[in-house]
C-alpha cells in the first residue's frame, strides 16, 4: 500500500533546480526506476510547457527553476510527482490553495477520474467537496463523526455546518489590526505612499521578461484585490513594489516613513528557521532591536561589493549647517538623522563625513536626491526604516503581554502563543503568527499574497472585519472571488500575453470613496483620496483638534530623538528648513 503526501508548499534545499530535475532527484522517484522521459510526461499532462516551447498561455515550463513558480503551479508540480508514485492513498491538504479557477476545475476533474486511489482531503472549498468526495469525516468535540455522502447531503442533515463554508463568524470572533502609527506632514489618507512606475522585471536565468509596463499607487486609503491567472506575474509585481525584488527598469518608491506589512504567497517562509521558538519568542527576536529583521534583509536593503566600493569614492558634496549651504569634497561616513525639507520638499538627510585628522567629521544635511543620485539609496532607505522603528519602541514596548495581545487580536489564543513551539501548530495558526508578526511595526499598508489560504471560514470572516475597520490601506492577491469582492471596489487585474509576459490593467471607481469616507472613516482627518488609477476625489474635511495627538507624537519623538542620540543612532526631525 503506497501513500503519498501531496504539498504545496515543496521549496526548500532543492528549490534552485529545475521543475523537471526536482521531480526526477526526488528519492522515491529515483527508488521507483522511473526515466526522466517518464518524468517530461507527467509533467505535460498537469500543463508544464516543453523546454524549448514559449510560455504563453501555458504560464510554467519544464525547465523553469523551481523557485520562479506561483503557489499554483508547485501545486501542479507537486501533483505530476505524486501521479509518477502510483499512489494508492493520495493526501491532499487544501489542494486548491494558490489556484485560479480554471486550474481548480483541473484538479477536481483529476480526482474524479483517478481509479483504484483513495483520496483523503482536507480543504474548505464547498465545490471541490461536493464534486468529488463520498464520504466525510466530521471533527466534532474531539469525536469523529463518519458521513457517506455528497457536502450537500451533510449540510442537509446537519445544517449547522453549513457555517463551514460561509463567510461570516458564528461565535463573534474578530480581528483586530493596530492603528497605523502617525506620519509626519501625511495628513490625508488618500496621499500616495507607494508607487511604481514602467517597472520591468525577469528573473536570473530566464531570458523573458516576466512583467513589464507595471504602473501602480497605494495609499493608506486603498482596497486593492490583485487578479489574474497562476503564474500571470501577481506575486512577482508585489514584491517588486515591496522590495523584495528589485527592478530591471522602472522606478519603485515609498514614502520614507511609511511601514509595510507584507505576507508572503508562502506564507510559512517566514518562520521556517524558527519552528522550534514559540510565537512570542519569534516577534521578540525578529524585532528586538527595534527595526524588522526581515525587512532589512531585502535584496533592495543590503548592499553589493561593487555598491559600497563607491561609496568610498571622494566627491564634491553641497550640504547645508548652521551657516547655510556649504560645498566639501570628501567621503560620508554615515547617516545620522532625517527632517522635512521646506524648500525644495522632500527630506534632508544629516551626513556624518570622514575625519581626515581622526576626530568626529564634519556634519550637515543633503537632500534625499543627492545621496540617492551617488549611490546612498539604500542606506537612505535603512535609516528611514531605522528612525521609524525607533520612535514605535516607545509607543509600545516589545514585552512578553504586548506580544500576547497582539497573537490574540489576529485569533491564537495565549497559550498556543507562549507555550507551543510553531512546528506543533496547525497550518492555520501558523498563518495566524505570521500575520501577527507582520502588523507588529503598526503599518502604514498592508499586502496580504493569498491570505485566505489555510484559514477557516469563520477567520477569514474575522478577518475580512479586520481588513474593513483598518486606518492603513490594504493590497490582497487571491482567488477567492467572494473575498475580494466583498472587500475591495479597485482591482489590478495581472494577465499574460502572447509572448508569456505579466501585464497589468487597472480598474477602479473613485465614486466609492466618498462613501468610504463617510462609513469608515469618520473622525478622521482627510482632504482627498486616490484610487490605484491616481484618480483624486476631493473630500470635506471634518475638523477635529490636532493638539492633543501632535502633543503625543511630540512626546514619543522627542524621547526617540534623546535615546537615539545617546546610542549614536539616526534621529528625525520635524522641523523644515528655514
């Protein structure tokens, strides 16, 4: 009796192969004899592309490396290795996570024509269950209760469950995200905080492109769903605009002090190095010295040899002091602060320039263009991200209770929180931990890649109610149609031409936030808002007293600025040049 495991989630040691060689190194495979030929075949028949074939609208070939594949297609991938196992048990957990609709009819029509094989599935997809299971095996109060029958004839007799598969929480659960921290000078939600525009992008290896022409906005005002077909180029766009990759050519750029939370496709890359701390000790480590440790590990954050050789380079700067604009030739040693400029706009960067006589180096301000036109970007970037973590430290402190808290508000209960390591939780609960871990940093925008995967109905109501009642603005890739829809009047729709290339078509009605305004966000000071077209719709401000939370912001600024100052650290200030 042969059982095969059927997962996703297949990255790890082999992940630089090629989906034809990860499948044909598998051990079992190579156990069974079976010929790379054999392999081709099975992989032909879940829709990989020859090696020498376009992509088109077949989105993933046979030689593609593992790594450069959407959630759905190392489905399929994981599916045409299990096929060449000749299992006689298949175990499928969510099999239809990551798929568009056309790729879940395919897996339905897979198992429904599989003979001689018992499937076991575990998923909470109401089509797939009702088109191909006969049999269900229901969790009730630690009890298993055994039905033979279709979905339909288990809700009939046991109506109560038809809550499994609805978008709406039965026992009052909710989630809850923190309200973004305060921006300087950001004083409408509609103000643009990310962008990209005319990026392009192909990955190492692969001589196409993968998405081209890709043009965007975000604001803490967005509801952005991001749509299209596996492998169309959604993931590759997001994390484009996030960092995590970064462009051929194009501009990508964020508002210095705004925070993003980002989940990740596959969700559980975050955590797996640290399956054996519990989820509080996770947080307390990946922000223990304020900034996140993953975001400083992007490849947009950490620097070539080639980028800190020039660094080094001598070169006449302009910067400014107390007695106004000076020129110097020399090298930069550091960045040491931030402020608003007032004439030009933007920010100014405080400099910290190498001593040629070995006492502390001259310092003064250069304008965020300047240092990013010689080869600071990145620097520039990470004392931003420095700055901004520093002054969250002193809002609320990183403590075993504040942790806690947080685990709860996003629905894992205190104890799995302190006192369970992550490889002993549910997929669910992991999914929990790591959206916990991303709002820590009380984001400006959120991006959730494929979120309602590995989530319950009932949490995913819970939250669809954290995502409406969020101050920030949320970007969500899925295929849960009634998810985005329920959530999300823009849409970026991510499809693929003819010549395998990821394109984008926005759409979006500015109608939709007036109405936003005036149901979600009372109280809050606002004088426009943009849509994911840049489309601005002018609104009424409601006043409110600014007083008592500049009071508060000041506060929390000023005692960032002294501690920074007795650490060495980079401080911001508010103040713009005269």
């Amino acid at each position: 009796m042969r059982t095969v495991s059927v997962d996703a989630d297949i990255l790890g040691e082999l992940s630089h192969l090629t989906c034809l060689e990860y499948i044909f190194q598998d051990e079992r495979i190579q156990a069974a004899g079976i010929s790379r030929d054999a392999v081709q075949q099975s992989m032909s028949a879940v829709g990989f592309a020859g090696a020498d074939e376009l992509a088109g609208g077949k989105a993933a070939r046979i030689m593609d490396a593992v790594s450069t594949l959407s959630g759905g297609w190392r489905m399929k991938l994981a599916l045409a290795r299990a096929m060449l196992q000749k299992a006689d048990i298949l175990l499928m957990d969510d099999p239809t996570n990551h798929l568009d609709v056309m790729n879940v009819a395919w897996v339905e029509n897979y198992i429904m024509n599989l003979k001689d094989v018992t499937c076991l599935i575990v998923s909470s997809n109401p089509g797939l269950l009702n088109k191909c299971v006969t049999r269900i095996v229901h969790f009730d109060g630690l009890k298993l209760r055994n039905f033979k029958g279709s979905l339909d004839a288990f809700v009939a007799e046991y109506p109560e469950c038809k809550s499994y598969f609805e978008l709406k929480s039965t026992k009052g659960l909710e989630f809850a995200f923190p309200d973004p921290s305060f921006i300087e000078g950001v004083n409408s939600r509609g103000k643009v905080l990310m962008k990209m525009d005319n990026v392009d992008f192909g990955y190492p290896g692969n001589p196409n492109l993968t998405v081209t022409n890709m043009t965007v906005r975000v604001s803490m005002a967005s509801r952005v769903a991001c749509l299209g077909p596996n492998g169309a180029g959604k993931s590759t766009m997001i994390k484009l605009l996030t960092g995590e990759l970064e462009p051929k050519t194009g501009t990508v750029w964020k508002h210095p002090n705004c925070k993003i939370a980002y989940v990740a496709q596959h969700a559980f890359h975050h955590i797996e190095q640290h399956l054996r701390q519990t989820p509080c000790e996770y947080i307390l480590w990946r922000y223990e010295f304020g900034t996140d440790k993953e975001a400083l590990n992007k490849v947009t954050m950490v620097l070539t040899e080639k980028e800190e050789a020039k660094l080094l380079e001598e070169r006449m700067w302009e910067y400014t002091n107390d007695d106004g604009l000076q020129r110097m030739k020399g090298v930069i040693e550091k960045l040491t602060g931030i402020r608003k400029s007032g004439k030009r706009g933007g920010y100014q960067y405080e400099v910290r320039f190498k001593s040629k006589s070995g006492g502390d180096g001259v310092k003064g301000f250069i304008p965020e263009d300047d240092l990013t036109k010689h080869g600071w970007e990145k620097h520039v970037k990470l004392t931003a991200e420095k700055i901004a973590a520093e002054e969250g430290r002193y809002k609320r402190p990183l403590t075993q209770s504040n942790v806690e808290k947080l685990y709860a508000d996003v629905g894992l209960e205190r104890e799995y929180a302190s006192h369970y390591q992550m490889n002993a939780l549910s997929s669910g609960q992991k999914v929990k931990v790591v959206l916990a871990a991303a709002m820590w940093d009380q984001p400006h925008v959120v991006i959730l890649d494929e979120p309602t995967n590995y989530l319950d109905r009932e949490s995913l109501a819970a939250l669809a109610v954290a995502i409406t009642n969020f101050k920030g603005g949320v970007v969500i890739i899925t295929h849960n149609d009634q998810f985005s829809k329920h959530l999300c009047p823009e849409t970026w729709i991510v499809e693929k031409g003819d010549d395998g290339i990821g394109r984008l078509e926005l759409k979006g009605d500015a109608d939709w936030m007036e109405a936003a305004l005036r149901e979600k966000t009372a109280g809050v000071q606002m004088d426009e808002m943009v849509d994911a077209l840049g489309n601005v719709t002018k609104v009424q401000k409601k006043k409110k007293s600014k007083k008592e939370m500049s009071r508060k912001e000041r506060k929390a600024r000023d005692l960032a600025k002294k501690k920074a100052e007795e650490n060495g650290e980079p401080w911001s200030s508010s103040e713009d040049e005269a």
